[in-house]
C-alpha cells in the first residue's frame, strides 16, 4: 500500500492542484458580470481551519486509531459529494452533516475490525472512493445519529495480472490514472474513462455502474468485471472468477449499482485489452437534430461498433465543439490493437453521407497504426478536451446555475421523448430561469435499440436562491422522465437524489427483494443510509 500523496480539494472536484486559481475565478466573475448586466465578485474560499463543525458524536477505540481519523481536514472533505449544491455549500463554509470520523483501512484485517465496531455500536458507514458522486450518494445523512466514512484511498493497488486472458486484480481505491500508468508498460488498458476519470476509483464505478467515454459496445463498467469481493456487516462476499456464467443469478450483478448500500467493496477482477495503435475520427455535420439522430440509429443498428457515435444538437456543439453553423454534430471513431480502421472508417463515412450527413474530407483522420494522433483538432479536438475532468468551480457562486440529467429510452419513443423533455423542462426553465435560460442535448451513448441522451440546462438565478430554482427544474425533469419511458439515471447512480423516482420505476417486488437481500448482509441498516433501499 502506498498513501496517495496529494490532498483532495472540499470545495470542487478532484485535487487541491485542480482547483481554478484566482485569475481563472476572475475571469469567470467578470463574464457572470457581462451576462448578469451588474458586477459579481468570485465569493470567498473559506479556510478549512475556519469552517464550523459539530463536535464529533463518537469515541474512536485505541485499537482502531492509526487509521481512523476525527480530524478537521478528513471531516471537512468527506462532508460532501461532487453535486453542485454541495460544491456550492461547501464554498459558502456550510458543512452541517460531516462524518463523525474518517476511516482510511489498508489491509482486510482493518475493515473487519472497522465493521465489527460499527456493528456493535450501530455507527452508520458511508463507503467513500473518489468523492465525485452527483446524485448525493457519498454525503452523509442529515438524520444520523452517528457516521463513519470509510475512504478507500489506501486500497489502491493491482494486485494481480493474467496477460494470458487479459485481465487484473484491482483495489477498489486506485485511481484511474493510477491504473492506467501501471497497465501501460504491459501494453494493456482497460479502456474505461468516465467524465470523472481523472479523480474517480475502480470501486466507485463498480458501485454506481459507472458509463465510460466509448459510446457503443463496452460503455459500462460492467462489461469489464469478471469477479467482485465486498466486506459486508455479516462477513465476506466474494465471487468466482470466470468469463461467463448460467449458473443462476449473478452475484456481480447485486453487487454492480449496489452503491455502498451491501457493503464496502475492497477488489475486482476486471477484464484488459491491448492498447489500441490503429484509430479513425471524423465529424459529421447536420442541418436538422431529428435527421441527425435518425442517422446514429441506422449507424448503431449496422453493428460496427465504433468507439465513438456521439451526436450534439446545435447548442451542445457550440458549448462544447465551437461549432457555429448552427449544426448538430455527429463524432465518430474507431480503434483497434490489431486491426487497421479505414476500412471501417469508410463504410461508415459512405454511410452517413447517404443519411443527409455533412463530412469533409480533411474531417476525416485515419492513423496507420505509426501514431498519428485522430481526434485532436477541429469540433472534434474542441470537443474531446472539454469532456474529461469537466470542473466548473470557477462558475460557483456567481449567479448563474447550471447542472445535467441523463436518461435512455428506446429509439421508437426518442423523438416524442425528446420534444417532451424539451417542451416541459424548457417551460420551466424560462419560468425559473428568465428568457436566457438554455437548454441543450447530447447523446453520450447509443445502442442499437435505443439512446443515452444526456441533457445540460442553465440560466441566471439569484444568489441565495439557487436550492429552490435548481429543484424545481430537477422536479420537472424528473417528472417527464419516468412519465415518457425513460430511465432515471443511465450512468449518474441513484443516491439519495434520485431515489424517490427510482422507486416509481423499479417493479414493486424488486424493492422488497433488494430490501431482503440488505437485511441478509446488513441486517442493522448501517450501510450508506437512505441510498437505493429503505430510510
């Protein structure tokens, strides 16, 4: 075990060196200042040593306190997820549900004696990997009497590679940048890259069946795993490492989105790939967002499995790609270790040009497998380096609100889906929000039976009033998803924000199973309280 050396930030994504300096805070109050028609000023960052905590409500046992903290800085940065209510609480000094103490376990003989405890003396645990959740679902809860978090960060270590069947033994606490600088001399990847890649664990994708940045084929975390091992109130879960399985119910499946609700999970096996050297992008551009995704479906429906087939609507393409023509843009890619894809490549240009699709012929890079960079310039390279590590602590607090919801539904029910989502969350937004509100689309994943549309809505709200404008937006949003088939959340996890709708689209007796298989493990109710099953 080797500590992570650098020190998390507690008021915005990722690490204290991740934090926007005052000159990027400046930059971002004087535009707020444009829009608003009157000047902002970046708020204050409160010291840590400033902020007001309650007393600690345990008394951390002898035994136990080399690696369990009550600490101000531990307290402080385990208080809150990455949700931007809470980033913007946190920068605002307001901390009114910390952990009591901060468990850091490095071996199975201190999480044993960690949950021994907390079973004894009926403390509540919140499993805690990165600390990126959006969907509050690493915060503690408000109605606790007494909590620990249990911070993963010094599992963090491959324990084990098969090149023979490409495949490792992970910590759930590794990073993925750690892991993929370890894989790399191998000339292995796992390939998994959600937008929190560069602060987010191999535990916390597990736990919220996390969606990574390749749109078709492997685009969630579990596709990858081959076994699981949890330490749960009631003793060890381990599955069996194997490539498939008939016999019954999978155990990985009640573990993968089991989001800290069964127990803490300490290893995976997870299935690698030779890292890729052959690669194709191109941009495709359409006058009309309906064409546009007509397009992706028939695509998506071929079978080519590109790593990328990732469509914009016009506004999406302004923000993220500077398109300006007023275009949806379809991103396409391939990549492969072994073989060339132009072939691929070409099919698919041909394709798309036969669908109404735009393409121009220097918008299309094909690599020979020398290292010829695809995907680096133009709407696509824009694109590219506006998704991963997406941080947006220098907009907090100035006055304009901005947040995301995802979902996915069947490509017969897109359309009609689409134009509700836009019509009533729309209405609320310019009802909330003022006439300068926006609302824009994406699709971040595509199958061949349906889309992952991933929405972005934004506008100017007063300062001090931004919990109740954001929540009435999430109700609508919220409201028409469940009404018009869609998923709650396609990636994004439960937590406790979504879960009131989440129980109005999981089957009743599934509840009660899930329900029966918590009070199996976790026959007190300690594990992450209030998320997925019961109060």
């Amino acid at each position: 075990m080797v500590a992570r050396q650098r020190q998390r930030s507690f008021w915005t994504w990722g690490f204290r060196e991740d934090e926007p300096n005052e000159d990027v805070r400046q930059r971002a109050a004087k535009s707020a200042s444009n829009r608003l028609g009157r000047e902002v000023k970046p708020p204050v960052i409160p010291s840590i040593e400033s902020i007001q905590l309650r007393d600690s409500r345990i008394s951390i046992p002898s035994r136990l306190q080399s690696f369990v903290m009550d600490d101000q800085f531990d307290r402080v940065v385990h208080t809150h997820g990455g949700h931007v209510l809470e980033l913007l609480q946190a920068i605002r000094g307001e901390f009114p549900y910390p952990p009591d103490a901060v468990a850091h376990p490095s071996s199975d003989q201190e999480l044993e004696e960690l949950l021994e405890w907390c079973n004894r003396d009926r403390i509540k645990v919140v499993p805690y990997g990165g600390g990126t959740s959006v969907v509050w679902g690493v915060n503690p809860p408000a109605d606790a009497e007494r909590v620990v978090t249990v911070d993963t960060d010094r599992l963090n270590q491959i324990l084990e590679v098969d090149e023979v069947s490409r495949a490792a033994k992970f910590q759930a606490g590794i990073l993925g940048p750690d892991l993929e600088a370890e894989l790399k001399p191998l000339d292995l990847t796992l390939r998994h890259y959600p937008q929190s890649f560069p602060w987010s664990t191999v535990g916390g994708w597990i736990a919220t069946r996390s969606g990574g940045h390749y749109a078709t084929n492997h685009t969630h975390i579990d596709d990858f795993v081959e076994s699981t091992r949890m330490i749960t109130p009631s003793g060890w879960f381990e599955s069996r490492r194997l490539p498939g399985s008939g016999a019954g119910p999978s155990p990985d499946r009640l573990v993968l989105g089991s989001e800290g609700t069964l127990g803490i999970i300490t290893e995976a096996w997870l299935r690698l790939q030779v890292r890729p050297k052959y690669r194709a992008s191109a941009s495709v551009f359409f006058d009309d967002w309906y064409q546009g995704t007509r397009a992706v479906r028939t695509l998506v429906q071929t079978k080519l499995f590109p790593a990328n087939l990732r469509i914009l609507d016009p506004a999406e393409a302004t923000l993220a790609a500077g398109v300006q023509t007023n275009q949806a843009l379809l991103i396409i890619g391939f990549e492969s270790a072994d073989v060339p894809q132009n072939h691929q490549m070409n099919t698919m240009v041909e394709m798309v040009r036969d669908l109404g699709g735009q393409v121009n012929d220097e918008d299309v890079v094909i690599s020979d497998g020398s290292g010829k960079a695809t995907g680096r310039k133009g709407s696509v390279g824009q694109w590219r380096n506006s998704f991963i590590g997406v941080n947006a602590g220098a907009q907090l607090g100035l006055g304009l609100l901005s947040d995301t919801f995802e979902t996915a539904t069947t490509w017969d029910n897109w359309e009609h889906f689409d134009r509700q989502v836009r019509t009533k969350v729309g209405g609320t937004l310019k009802r909330v929000l003022g006439n300068g509100s926006s609302l824009s689309c994406r699709f971040t994943h595509v199958y061949p039976d349906g889309p992952a549309p991933y929405y972005t809505f934004s506008g100017i709200v007063p300062i001090g009033h931004e919990v109740e404008a954001w929540q009435e937006i999430k109700n609508t949003a919220n409201e028409v998803i469940i009404d018009n088939g869609g998923t709650i959340t396609h990636h994004h996890a439960v937590g406790r924000l979504h879960k009131s709708a989440w129980e109005a689209q999981r089957p009743e007796l599934f509840g009660s199973m899930l329900k029966g298989a918590k009070a199996s493990v976790d026959p007190q109710g300690l594990m992450n309280p209030g998320v997925l099953i019961g109060d």
